[in-house]
C-alpha cells in the first residue's frame, strides 16, 4: 500500500483522543453494548433426554478455545431451544464467556461460523451490520488485559465479568460517520491481522514440535538405559503406602503447604501454588513428606494417572493431598531416584494404563495396582544410583531446554499482543 493510500485510511493521530489510547482523528471508541443486541446464554433441562444429543451445538466455556467455534462437545435438539431460555444463534454472532475459572489471564472470545447455542455462562452480541464479527472480536483481544483488570469479579473458584462495567467499555471504530469505509477498513484490519498472526501460529507450531522432540529424546535415552535392566515386582521393594489427607474446604487456607496432584512435575515433587492446610500435629506426622519419599498421584485424567515424584531434601513441612500416594521403598533395596525413573518409565506407564479403573470423569489406580507392577531393576545399589544420577543431568539440561523454549513461548505472545494492539491504533 502507498503511503498516500495508507495516509488515507489511518490519518494523523490527534494530540488529545479520550480513550485508553490515542486514535487517528477519524476514529472514535465505541462502546461494547453499542455493537449489537446482545443475548443471554440458556441450558434446556437436563432431566429431558428429547432436548440432547441433537445437532446444533452447545457452546459453553469448555468449547471457547478458538476464535471460530465451529462444533462443540455438547448438543441439543430443536426441542430443547423451542422449550428453553437458549436461542439460535446465526454464524457471525460474537461470542464471550461471563462466568470461568480462567480469567485471571483469558478472556475467551469467539464468533460462530455456523448456527449454535450458548449456555448460560457465555453472553453474545449480534452484530449490527456496519460492524465486522471478527473486527469484534480481535478488538476484544487487543483489550483483554484492560478489560479484564476493570470488569472481573472474583469468587472462591469461579470468576465473572461485572455486565455493568464490561459492557460499558469500548473498542476503537475507524470512520464512524461512514458506514462504507468503516466496514472495508475494518475488514481490511482483519485481513492483515490474520496474515501476521498466522506467522505467529506458524512459529509457535515449530517450537511446539521442538518441545515435543526434546521430550521424546529424554524418553528415549531413559527407556534405552532402563532397558537393557531386568525386571522386579515392585511390592517386594516396598516399605510403606499412604493414601493423602482429605480436609474439608474451611480447613484450606492456613497451616502447612498440600501437595496437589499439579505439584508433581517431571520427576519431582514441588510446593509451587500449593494450598495452605491446617493440620493437627498429629496429622502431620502421618501424612508429612520427608526427602527420598515418592509420590505417585492415583486420581487424574486418564493419561497422568500414576504420574510420579520425588520428594528433594529442602521440602520443608507439608502434607499430601487424598489424590496421591507417598510410597516409601526399603532404602536397603531401592535408591528412591531410581525408582521414580523406573515408574516413569513408557513400559510402566502401558501397565498402569491397563490397570486404571474409570471414576466420575477420571481414572484411577491403587495401592494393589502398584503392588502388581513390574519395573525395571538392578539389584545392586550403586548401579542404581549411577543411573539415577546420569538420568539427573540429563533431565537438567532437558530442563534448561524447556525453560528456553517457554521463553520463545513468551516471546511468541508478546508479539501477538503487539500486532493487535498496533493494528487498533492504527498503526498497521
């Protein structure tokens, strides 16, 4: 585009613009009730199988996971919507959760590309016809983090958007007085975002495929090393079982750090973000963590069931929650790093996938699966630790890896926030 075309479209910015930044002087902010009709999410009753399992998708939080929502996990029948409070939606319509768990860092905004639905924790807008759909919803984008700040009200687990102020905020509109021109920008924005973030995604797909590719070189050299071992039946190296603690909610808050399942990580047992506790003293000799214990988490989702961990010298005072097991071996037999390496290994992993039992949206295993796995083993205790120590710096500069690549990772966000933040100044 020539700079005189370019000039055209996006004209000098003005010295004084209200707003959350300046526009060039033919843009005006505009605020987010102002886009269109906006409309309620609705659930047809559970209770009648007639309104499910139909063909029109169900969009609840879970599905917002792009920005083009084209199916969902859930649907519902023409009867559901003609006997409920949700409505069908037709392709266009901008779509954004009210109600989740994850708006400290997310707002989650799509638009539809067929006719759906929405629960009752999303809300749409219809967009008036001057406005492009996915013009919304990268605007939405570029103020996420704003908006967020301004319009989120916390609960104990869920969080919401405060409609008063959310639908109060605005967006940037180039050339409001023309109808015309402003949709051909805005569709002109579109299409440039698009063709820069697509870029972006091109290089997130590649450092994906490297993550994935250093973990499966720390597979390999594990499973190449193990390998070669024969095998023992791991309840004849067993000391002790624990199952964790179960404490009702008023208890969390206070006391001592709880091992969740999330703190089990790459082969080792960390206290990052976890709860609070309060535990008696004697509770906390029966279900604290001292170094060279192992946990191995028996309550997941299918495929991190029997993820395992080991416990480091620095711990400190904690306990474990009831979702995992602290295992501790006969130290006379068994170097606990070496262990943790065995149960993580691919050929104990197929075994606990056979053993799993299925619960309520999860899997899980017990102390008498354990029992009956067989590991790889050497007997004598100083090969043990070779090889747990020679695994050790082999995982560290696994590590140092991952840290590098989650750093791109970082990079790669700040430079999409970028683009959409230039492209609503208009600046692209």
């Amino acid at each position: 585009m020539s700079q005189t075309a370019q000039a055209s479209l996006f004209p000098a910015k003005q010295p004084s613009v209200q707003g959350p930044w300046p526009l060039p002087s033919e843009w005006k902010w505009v605020s987010l009730e102002a886009l269109g009709t906006i409309v309620e999410g609705g659930t047809p009753s559970k209770s009648k199988p007639e309104y499910w399992n139909g063909t029109i998708p169900w969009v609840s939080p879970k599905d917002m996971k792009s920005l083009e929502i084209a199916d969902t996990q859930d649907h519902v029948s023409e009867l559901g919507i003609e006997r409920s409070a949700t409505k069908l939606l037709l392709p266009g319509t901008v779509l954004i959760v009210f109600r989740s768990g994850i708006f400290a860092h997310t707002l989650p905004v799509a638009f539809a590309s067929r006719p759906l639905t929405v629960n009752q924790d999303l809300k749409a807008i219809i967009p008036h016809k001057r406005f492009d759909p996915k013009y919304i919803v990268y605007a939405l984008n570029a103020r996420a983090q704003s908006i967020l700040s301004r319009c989120v009200k916390k609960g104990a687990t869920v969080h919401s958007l405060d409609g008063s102020h959310f639908w109060s905020e605005h967006v940037p509109l180039p050339f409001p007085g023309d109808t015309s021109r402003s949709f051909n920008i805005q569709r002109r924005l579109v299409a440039r975002i698009e063709t820069l973030l697509a870029e972006v995604n091109e290089a997130r797909t590649l450092a994906t495929a490297i993550r994935r590719d250093t973990d499966r070189i720390m597979e390999a050299i594990t499973e190449e090393i193990l390998g070669r071992l024969g095998m023992a039946q791991f309840d004849s190296l067993i000391a002790s079982y624990r199952n964790g603690i179960y404490k009702p909610e008023h208890y969390y808050g206070r006391g001592y750090p709880s091992v969740r399942m999330f703190n089990i990580k790459d082969g080792r047992v960390g206290l990052e973000n976890a709860p609070l506790l309060d535990v008696t003293p004697e509770e906390l000799e029966i279900y604290g963590l001292v170094a060279g214990d192992i946990l191995v988490n028996r309550v997941n989702s299918r495929e991190l069931v029997g993820k395992t961990g080991l416990v480091p010298p620095d711990i400190g005072f904690c306990t474990f929650e009831s979702k995992n097991i602290r295992v501790r071996v006969n130290r006379k037999l068994a170097e606990p790093a070496f262990i943790v390496a065995a149960l993580n290994s691919s050929a104990v992993k197929r075994q606990i996938l056979q053993k799993q039992k299925p619960a309520i949206g999860q899997a899980t295993v017990n102390q008498d699966d354990l029992n009956a796995l067989q590991i790889p083993f050497v007997a004598d205790l100083g090969t043990q630790r070779q090889i747990a120590t020679h695994l050790d710096s082999i995982r560290a500069k696994v590590a140092d890896m991952r840290r590098l690549q989650a750093h791109d990772a970082e990079l790669l966000d700040q430079l999409k926030q970028s683009i959409l933040e230039h492209a609503f100044r208009g600046e692209l």
